[in-house]
C-alpha cells in the first residue's frame, strides 16, 4: 500500500478525533485529549505486534510509560460531576468511584508490566500478554463508564 492512502486514512482519523472533540472545555477536553493519546499509543504498539510496522522496543517502552502515567492521572480527569457536553463519561464513574479507580489501577500497573516487558523484549510476541491485559484494562472501562457509540 502506497503512504499517499496511508496518509489519508491518518488525516480522516485525526478530522473525526477533532470534530467528536468539538465543543470540549475544561477538564472534559483534557480528558478526551488523554483518551485519544492512549488509544493513539494502544494503536502504535498494537501494529508493531501485529507485524505492520518493525517492532521497536524502546518506542513500545517509551508508548508503555506514557499509558502507566494517564492511568495514574485518570481519576484526577474525572471531578465529579463532569458531566459537560460532549463528554463520554457516564455519570455511573461516580456512582462506582471504586470500581472506576481500580480499573485505572490496574491499567497504571499492566501498562507498567508491559513498559518492563518491552524494554526486555526480544521481539514484539513477547509483550504480546502484556498488551492484552492493558487493552482488557480500556475494555473494562468503556463497557462500565463510557456511552455506548
């Protein structure tokens, strides 16, 4: 495939990021610009794994650290009561509060694993488990707290 499709794909992505972002103020916009920095590194690790692009181990580190730290910062996203439009969020994050920091926790804490993982890894099947248990840590959080798209 040519990079002039490529790069189409990438800018039609980033227009869509940018409109579902339109209207965001405050901690909601930073939030929404957090989520979009992990799914952005979720995707970059993901085709070195999946063989589209030459497994880089420091890249995959670096990416790695960059989702332990939004974890960490996540529940500091989310005051309650911001529910702002065109926020995601479901007003249930507060209600389960618990559930909701356990679930940044444990993505603080497998994107960690997967950081060591990396910095260790030999090739890109050797951060495969890692990768997948921070992708369950997104999953879970979207099917509890975020309206369905």
């Amino acid at each position: 495939m040519s990079r002039f499709p490529l790069a189409i794909i990438a800018l039609a992505a980033s227009c869509a990021a940018a409109l579902a972002h339109t209207g965001a103020m405050g901690v909601v916009k930073e939030r929404m610009e957090a989520m979009k920095q992990l799914g952005d590194g979720m995707k970059a690790i993901a085709v070195m794994v999946k063989g589209e692009v030459e497994f880089d181990a420091g890249a995959a580190e670096v990416t790695a650290r960059m989702i332990e730290r939004h974890g960490r910062e996540m529940p500091g996203l989310f005051p309650e009561g911001s529910l702002d439009k065109p926020t995601e969020a479901l007003p249930v994050i507060w209600a389960r509060w618990d559930d909701f920091t356990g679930i940044a926790k444990k993505m603080e804490t497998d994107a960690l694993a997967l950081a060591e993982a990396a910095k260790a890894a030999s090739s890109a099947q050797d951060i495969v488990p890692h990768l997948t248990e921070v992708g369950n840590s997104c999953k879970a959080c979207h099917q509890e707290f975020r309206l369905a798209k």
